[in-house]
C-alpha cells in the first residue's frame, strides 16, 4: 500500500482542522488553501512530471525552522509529495513536521506509518482526544514546544473542551480530569520517565476500564512521542502559527461573532 493509502484516516481527520480556527486565521487559511487548489488545476494540466519539479511557496526553506535542510518537493519521492499536497489542501496548511522530516524520506514514511497506526486506529478503548491528550501531557515533560502546541489543537477538537489541554500542558495533576483521565496520564508518564512497569500498574489501569490493548496503546503513545520530541528538539520544529487558534472558540459562537460584526 502507498503511503497516501496508509495516511487516509490521518487525512480524513485533517479535514475539519479549517472549520476550528477563529475568524481572522480562518481568513488566511482559506487563502492559503486556495492558493493550492489553484496551484493542482495548473498540474492537472501538465505531466507527472512536471508536476513533482514545482515548489509551493509551503516548501520554501525560509518558511519552516529546522537545523537541517528541508527540501524541495522537485527532490522529493512522488509518494510524499503527493501525500504533503493532499493535506495541505485538505487542512489549509502543511504542518512543519511534513517539512522537517522529509529531509530523510525512508524515515519519514516509517514515522507517519507508525503515527497512524496508533494515532488513527478505530479500535480500542482510548478515543482520539484519549491520545491526543497522552501527547500533550507527556511532551510537556519533555518540553517539546512543537507537539504541544500541534496536539493540543487536535486535542482541542476532538474533545470540544478549550481549556483541557492548556491544564495539562502546565500541569496534569491540578488539571480538570476525570479519574480515569487522571490514572490514564499518571501511567503515560510513568513510561515517559522511563520507571520500571509493574503489575500495580497494569491492576490500577484495569480498575479504571482500561484492558490490556489499551495500556499497550497507552504506552506505545508515550513511547513514540518520545522519539518525536526528540527529534523536533534536534531540529529546532516550531509549530505552525494556525495550531494556535484551533478550537479554542465553539463554531456557533464564531458565527455569532461573526453576525455581529457584520451588524456593526
């Protein structure tokens, strides 16, 4: 399977990533989004080809902080460029992480691989903001500015709750969490800070709803988003400025806002 294949829920959920961000950054993102909707009529026109050498203005090495090159899409394998176009066109944007880790393709593939597998998955116990917030929570321990700010904005959206994930960045122990939300994180850094696991553990999760294919979730959440912060310390990552508005206001009450302006 192509890697656009193997990212189709990721994508899916980039979607709705438009419809969550105030008035006034909506309003760039839209004109972004345009930007690249006009750009993939003009290379429908043309052959792959040409298509693979053209560069979005997304691409350019001045737009995106990273230690490292970040490259050009005209020297990127047609799998990943085909994936980065499908969700900028899709989100508004392109996250820097696309931009980041392109710099090593075979890596890059592997990363958003294993990302769907345990971002993405339909099954289980742990909903998506369930995820999200281990991320929030765990990156924070790593000061990893780049995933908290991004998976806060996801979190953000999938919960409906616009306050959670700014809790838990500070600090999850006086944060507005239910029991198992709480036992949940406790376990995530547990495994963040590297502790020895024990059956307590395992017992404590269980006490609280969680099975077996859960924790492993949980812990291989934790895991992974070590390697992330890591890797976005080495490069220097920052957070794309859109991340920072999303679903922080309800929809209805921008379109209020909105109506109101338009009164005045």
């Amino acid at each position: 399977m192509s890697l656009r294949g193997v990212l189709t829920l990721s994508l899916r959920s980039n979607v709705g990533l438009l419809y969550s961000l105030s008035p006034a950054s909506r309003a760039v993102v839209k004109t972004a989004a345009t930007h690249t909707r006009s750009s993939s009529s003009r290379r429908s026109e043309v052959s792959s080809s040409s298509r693979r050498s053209e560069v979005s203005s997304s691409s350019r090495r001045s737009e995106v902080s990273s230690r490292y090159p970040v490259p050009n899409k005209k020297n990127l394998p047609f799998d990943i460029v085909e994936l980065m176009e499908e969700v900028e066109q899709k989100g508004g944007f392109l996250p820097n992480v696309f931009k980041v880790l392109a710099h090593r393709p075979a890596e890059f593939r592997a990363f958003f691989s294993y990302y769907n597998a345990l971002m993405n998955k339909e099954s289980g116990g742990l909903s998506k903001a369930d995820r999200e917030l281990i991320v929030v929570a765990t990156s924070a321990h790593n000061h990893c500015l780049y995933c908290v700010v991004s998976h806060s904005a996801l979190h953000r959206i999938y919960s409906k709750k616009p306050l959670l994930a700014d809790q838990v960045a500070v600090n999850y122990r006086v944060a507005e969490l239910s029991a198992r939300e709480k036992a949940m994180l406790d376990f995530a850094l547990t495994v963040c800070r590297s502790e020895t696991i024990t059956e307590e553990h395992l017992s404590s999760l269980e006490a609280h709803g969680f099975d077996r294919e859960d924790i492993w979730d949980i812990a291989a959440i934790a895991a992974f988003f070590a390697l992330s912060n890591r890797m976005a310390h080495l490069t220097d990552m920052r957070p794309n400025a859109e991340f920072y508005n999303m679903g922080r206001v309800p929809r209805d009450k921008e379109k209020a806002s909105d109506g109101h302006a338009k009164d005045e």
